[in-house]
C-alpha cells in the first residue's frame, strides 16, 4: 500500500475516532425513535440520525473522500474526490434502550458505490462497551485501540484470532432459520468448549468472536434469503477485518468479500465470521442441504 493511501486510512479512522466521544455524549438524550424509518424500512433512532450527521459532516470534509453513505441515508452522497467511505453509524441501535453494546462500522473503498469486497482498502468499527475502543485493519493487519477523549491509544497491536474457539452468537428468530443452518447452529451449541455470547449488536457480538475465537452469523432465512445485514456497511467491513486477523467469513457458500455487489447500496447479506474451522463446517453443512440458501 502507498504512503498516500495509508495516511488518508489513517486520517478517517482518526476522524471516526475524534467524533466517537460526541457520538456517544448524545446518546442520553437520545433514546427515543426518531420517528422516521431507515432506506431498509427500520424505525430510526434520534441517535442514528445524529451520528450519521456528525459522520457525514467530519468525513465529507475530508480532502481524501470522495463518497459519504450510509446506513441511515437513501442515496450516495457525493463529496469531493478519494476514497468512499461507507458507514452504520449506530450498528445495533436497538441496544439502547436496554443499554447494551453498540458501535459505529466504517468501511473504505477505492472505488465509487456500491463496491466491491476487493476494492477494500480499509476498515474499522468503534464499540461503546464500558470503555470505547476502535478496531482498525489496514495494510494485512489490524490493531486494537482505546479511545480516550477521541485520541486512539494502541492497546494490541497485530490482533490475532486466537486458534481455539470458544464463543458463538447467532442472530435472528431460530424458527426461520433454514434446517441446515439449524443443524449446524446444534452443532456448534452441543460442543463442550463453545459457549453462547450474543448481545443483539453486530459489532459488540464480532468483538467477543475476535477476543475469544468463535463464530457469529446473522444468516439466510427461510423469509428471507438475503439475511438482514448490509452488504456495503457491514458485511464487507466486518469479513475484511475478521479475514485480515486470521479468521474467515462466509455468505453460506464463499468468502463475503467475493459476494458480487449488486447496484442497491442497501443490498442484504448473509453473514458468517470467525475461525476457519467453523466456517468451513458451515460452509460443508450448508453445500450438503437441498434447502440451502445458495
Ligand atoms: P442496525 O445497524 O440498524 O442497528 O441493525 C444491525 C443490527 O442491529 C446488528 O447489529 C445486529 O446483529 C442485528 O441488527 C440485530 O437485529 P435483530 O435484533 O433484529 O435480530
């Protein structure tokens, strides 16, 4: 990777970083539905909405960024000349409510929108846990900062999946789940080294996975094959971290990040990151059924 594309990297996951304080100083008072819907047709938080604000506002004014889009936005926003950055800036917003994890998921591409998985040249997500921390893959690694007062401290650097897994999480309402994903899901539970994490927010149940060594998926349903998280936002975003750490993702029959976009932005996917082990399970047990979504 060149100089000049690093430090314009390196700049919008400053910039993410420098706005997470005031992202989640809003939350309080924010609680609330925004009552407007999302372009996916999702109630919207006061809080999705002014993140993705803030977000457009600070990285739409940076001089290596061509195209601001989001989650919470119907069109690309064209802003100048670079890079496009994608964004869910409140990825599991539901969460608040209940006050539970939640996190920003920024992605960078070298190309117009919709991208490619390939035309990833980096990738972050902030989580606001009790502490806020930023994971950022850039250049075949990523590292692991704490983010105090909008400045990134490294805490781990060269973040590794740890070989034995150990946590998985899997989303959405078990009786739309397609057999074979059932099966594979009964697998995994029935494991004496595998314990149940999940937490309802992408972000927050992805980091669990890259701590402990794992799986989450957010798979196909039997109502809706494409599953229920973006292509452009989250799914590219979150393989090329996990698969720069180590691990692998999966759509159910291949690497997300060679998912062929389409020319929806908001184009759905079906998700499935952690150790390679139980990526190619799944993938075996998925290939084996005739229900599977592929
Ligand atoms: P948002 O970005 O709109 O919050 O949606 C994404 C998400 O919240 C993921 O973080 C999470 O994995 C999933 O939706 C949970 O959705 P549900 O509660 O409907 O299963």
């Amino acid at each position: 990777m060149d100089g000049k594309t690093r430090a314009t990297v390196e700049e919008i996951f400053e910039t993410v970083a420098e706005a997470s304080p005031e992202i989640r100083a809003g939350l309080p008072s924010r609680r609330l539905k925004s009552g407007s819907e999302n372009p996916s047709g999702e109630k919207q938080m006061a809080a999705d909405v002014f993140a993705d604000d803030l977000l457009q506002a600070r990285l739409g004014n940076l001089d290596g960024v061509g195209q601001y889009a989001s989650e919470e936005r119907a069109e690309v926003d064209d802003v100048g000349e670079g890079f496009s950055v994608t964004v869910d800036p409140l990825d599991g917003s539901s969460n608040l409510k209940p006050n539970n994890t939640m996190g920003t998921v920024v992605g960078i591409y070298d190309a117009p929108l919709p991208a490619t998985g390939e035309d990833l040249v980096g990738a972050a997500y902030v989580l606001f846990g009790p502490v806020s921390t930023m994971m950022c893959a850039v250049d075949g690694q990523v590292d692991e900062y704490l983010v105090d007062n909008g400045v990134r401290n490294l805490v781990t650097e060269d973040v590794a999946l740890p070989d034995e897994p150990s946590v998985y999480g899997f989303g959405g309402r078990v009786p739309e789940w397609f057999d074979d994903f059932s099966a594979f899901a009964d697998e995994v539970a029935s494991d004496p080294s595998m314990k149940l994490r999940y937490g309802g927010a992408m972000i927050g149940d992805v980091n669990q996975v890259l701590t402990y060594g794992g799986i989450f998926s957010y798979p196909a349903f039997t109502n809706a094959r494409e599953g229920k998280l973006r292509l452009q936002y989250e799914g590219y975003p979150v393989a090329y971290i996990m698969e720069t750490a180590g691990g692998a993702s999966s759509d159910g029959t291949q690497s997300i990040l060679d998912v062929v976009k389409t020319d929806d932005i908001h184009a759905r996917v079906p998700v499935h990151v952690g150790n390679e082990s139980l990526i190619e399970k799944l993938e075996s047990m998925l290939d084996e059924s005739v229900d599977s979504p592929a």
